[in-house]
C-alpha cells in the first residue's frame, strides 16, 4: 500500500479516536452528568480498547495484512458510530439500575469500546502493511504513530472548540462514521481483488445510505402541550430549554438549572424567591454578584427592586439562552463570560451580597467552594455584606451542607441554612448564608402566608420564604472537613445527590426523554 493513501487513513482513525472521547462527554453527560466519573469511565474505556486493538491488530496483520482487511476495520468501526445515536438512549436505560459508577462504566464499555478497539488495530496493522523489511520497521512505526498523533491533536482541539458548538453531537458522530468509511474506501482502493473490491464497494454505499436515511434526529416532543423548545451545544455543556405542563426548564447536562412559569416568567424554582430574604437584610437596594447566571432569574428578582446587578457566567451559550428564552434583558444585569473565581480575584467595587449559584447536582465545580474562595468572596464584601450559596443535597443535614458551613466558618462569623425540601431526609436545595453580621429579621417582615390567599402565585412565593426562615439552623459542622484547593471531596459527594436528582427527573413523564 502506498504512503500517501496509508496515511490518510492513519490520520483519520487518529483524528477519530480523539474526537470520539471528547464526544462521550456529551452522548453520556445529559443522562449522568458531567462528572469525574465520567471523564474517569471515558480515559479507561479509551485506554483500555486501544490496548485490546493494539494486541489483536499485531496478531491480525502477521497473518498477511492487505489493504482490504485494514478497509474493514474502518467499516466496522464507521457502522458502529452511524448506530450510537439510536443506540444511545436504549443502552442508558438499561444500565440505569446499576447506579451511577457502575452505569456510566458499563454505558461508555457497550458504545465505545468496539468502535476504539477497531481503531486500536489499525496502527499496527498500517506498520505492517508499510515497512518491507526490518530495518525501517522502527521508522515506519514511528512515522505512522506520529501522524495519528498530530491527527489527534488537531481533532481534539476541533472538536472541543468549533465543532460540537457549530455542528451538534449526533451529526457529528454521524461525519465521523462517515469519515472512517471514506477512509475504509481509500485503503480499498489499494486493493488488486476487483471482486472483493465491489463486495466492500456495495457494504460503504449501504452504510453511506443508513448515514443519509438516520440524518439528525428532530429533537424529540412530548405529547400534549410539552416539547424541546431549544437545543443547543455550547463548548461547556449540551443546553435545552424544554416547555412541560405550564413551566419552563433550563436543562443543562440532563440537569435542572431554572424553572420559570411559561406565561409570565415568573420563578418557579423554590430556592430563587428564598433568595429575596437577602433583600431583607439592608435597608435600600446595593449592589449584588451572581456567580452563575443560569436562566437569569435571580438577577431578574433583585434588579425589578432596584438592585445593582452583575453576572458572571462561563459559558456564553447559557447567557444567549437566558435573554432568548427567560426574558433577561439588558438591564437586569451587567453580564462577564469569564470564570466565578477568576472575576472575584480582581479588583473592583464591593458587593453587599454575592450569591453562588453555579453547582448542580452532577457537576459541582469544586474551585468555587474551597476556603481560598470564600476568603475572596469575603474580600470583595462590604462591612455587613452576605454571601449566599445555593447547593442541591439529599437531606439538610447532608455531608456536602456540614462540609460548606464549616469551610464557610474560617471565613465568616456566622454561617445559616434555609431549607428548601420536605421532609428535611430527602433531596432538594439548601441555601447557606455566610457573613460577619448578625442574620437577623425583624417578625413578620417576610409577610404573613394568610393573607395571599387569593393570589395563588404569590401566596406560594410567601409560604417557600417563610418555611426556609422558620426552618433556618445551624448546621453541625463537628467532624466535617475544610474543603481546600489542595484537598476537595465534593465530586464524590455529588454522585449521590446526582443519582437521586436524576432519578426524580427521569421519573417524570412530562421531562422524560426530554432532559437528555
């Protein structure tokens, strides 16, 4: 086989492994998120069928390798991603039960590992196709490795950075499939057998066919008046605003960010309108930093009242879809495309309140919730200021709420936790309060629930301040360890809370499906 066309096809099953790794993340991360257990599953399902394909495809091309046999390793491995979209969702339901370690493991094994493990095997097979004897072995070997590596690197960068936000993940694992059967036809057309030439000729013309016939799945609509009212790839996160019932969701990674009622955008997630008491705590409107924008409503809330309001949100996708579907405009907040941490470590002019609200329930990410965190957030407070931060747990006395109060504590005098869920042993948001003032509220400043009875929206407003104060405790931090940017569970203690928020949005009929 000659060189020009052995190193297209190295070059492209180089290119693909690396762009089907980073694409794991996003056929897997809308059902589990994305989680170190994620990204540990992936590296070793990658590592471990490339080891597989390196050993089989050795052993494979000493018993007379020719370009048809190496054409077929490309078309397995083309076929196999063409079925990865419809495979995807039957293959996560079924490993569902396994829980979270054990599915994502066993999910990523079932749709990855035949595809890498054919790739694997045509490096080896190229060398011995290649090198006529053995004194250009080590060259051959060595020039080949190094032009699927310099393929590799060019695909992840693509794929991170242009081509999964401009050309989504189930077309792109389509060209990808397609590429590899193209490549599958260059080292064909090495081949003298005419015969077995049109065989292979007819099966790339099917898997061409099948790539054409399955497109790009329509995102997927509910019955009655629910549906995916957007879907977009950011190079953060896949993003989804769905319509269920009379709500709106912001749906990223599989994960509930916002809830908003469709006809006025009004905040339907608990912890946003828990969020008002802060207000509460200074005599006029100041100055308020949100880090994490989310659907914008915790902005929306505070600058309707007159609040200065800044917004720091990493990924500039999130922020397109906050102003396109959630109704934040220009004013609602003066908005930075740049990391929560990275922002505070400048200088600029104090805050009276900073609420973090950046953490879902499967990615948590762990820089914003350390001690050195804090100590800025502390350093960019006024006298008197608060922060605030809005974290997912299973239960108000959960691991992740004691650890955050106590690292709040090396920070802050007096550190407070409004409940949100009932009864206090199952999953759902608990909001902590950290400063060095006293958290005090006069009786009765929240308003009285009685007297919204006949303003449903609002009397539901008043009950969530009023059950997260009247339920404000301490939380025992004895025994819970300081998180630090040296030493920082958090990961591990969000798998837990991201099984069980999981499972309570797969279990909903209206957001099945739909979510991810």
């Amino acid at each position: 086989m000659k060189s020009g066309p052995l190193y297209v096809v190295v070059s492209i099953s180089g290119a693909a492994v690396l762009a089907l790794e980073i694409l794991g993340t996003r056929i897997l991360g809308p059902f589990y998120g994305v989680s170190l257990f994620l990204w540990s599953s992936l590296i070793t399902v990658t590592l471990a069928a490339l080891s597989a394909g390196y050993a089989l495809g050795g052993r494979w091309a000493d018993r007379g390798p020719t370009p048809s046999r190496l054409a077929l390793l490309l078309v397995g491995a083309g076929l196999w991603l063409l079925l990865i979209p419809p495979l995807r969702r039957p293959v996560l339901l079924l490993v569902e039960p396994l829980g979270i370690r054990l599915a994502v493991l066993a999910a990523a094994t079932v749709l990855f590992f035949p595809p890498l493990a054919l790739l694997g095997m045509v490096s080896p097979y190229a060398i011995r196709l290649k090198a006529t004897n053995l004194s250009e072995v080590g060259q051959t070997a060595g020039n080949l490795y190094a032009i699927s590596t310099i393929a590799s690197v060019v695909s992840a960068l693509a794929t991170g950075f242009w081509l999964i936000p401009n050309v989504g993940v189930s077309r792109l694992t389509h060209l990808i499939g397609a590429a590899l059967l193209a490549a599958a036809a260059i080292a064909f057309s090495c081949e003298r057998a005419g015969r077995a030439r049109a065989a292979l000729s007819l099966v790339l013309a099917g898997a061409l066919a099948t790539l054409a016939a399955l497109g790009v799945p329509a995102p997927r609509r509910a019955s009655g008046d629910a549906g995916v009212v957007a879907h977009r790839e950011s190079p953060y996160a896949e993003i989804r605003v769905v319509d269920a019932r009379d709500l709106r969701f912001l749906i990223i990674d599989g994960g509930v960010h916002t809830i908003v009622s469709r006809d006025g955008g009004d905040a339907r997630f608990a912890y946003v309108v828990v969020l008002d008491i802060l207000k509460h705590f200074f005599e006029r409107p100041g100055r308020l930093l949100v880090v994490g924008l989310g659907g914008g409503s915790v902005a929306k809330r505070f600058a309707a009242e007159g609040w200065r309001v800044d917004a720091v949100e990493i990924d500039p996708v999130v922020e397109e879809v906050a102003r396109d579907f959630f109704g934040l405009a220009p004013g609602d907040a003066a908005t930075s495309t740049e990391d929560g941490r990275a922002f505070l470590l400048r200088e600029g002019e104090p805050y009276d309140v900073i609420v973090f609200d950046a953490f879902g329930s499967g990615a948590i990410p762990f820089h914003l919730v350390t001690r050195e965190s804090f100590r800025l957030a502390r350093r960019r407070l006024r006298d008197g200021g608060v922060v605030a931060l809005n974290v997912e747990a299973v239960g108000w006395d959960d691991i992740i709420v004691r650890s955050l109060a106590a690292t709040l504590r090396r920070e802050f005098e007096e550190v407070v936790a409004l409940p949100i869920a009932e009864p206090p042993n199952v999953i759902g948001n608990v909001v902590l309060l950290a400063s060095n003032r006293r958290l005090d509220l006069p009786d009765k400043v929240l308003g009285r629930p009685f007297d919204y009875l006949a303003d449903p929206p609002r009397h539901w407003v008043v009950v969530q301040r009023n059950h997260a104060w009247d339920n404000r405790y301490e939380p025992d931090s004895r025994g819970a360890p300081i998180l630090t940017d040296d030493k920082n569970p958090v990961d591990v203690w969000a798998e837990r809370i991201n099984k069980e928020a999981r499972r309570r949005l797969h279990r909903d009929a209206n957001l099945a499906g739909l979510a991810w």
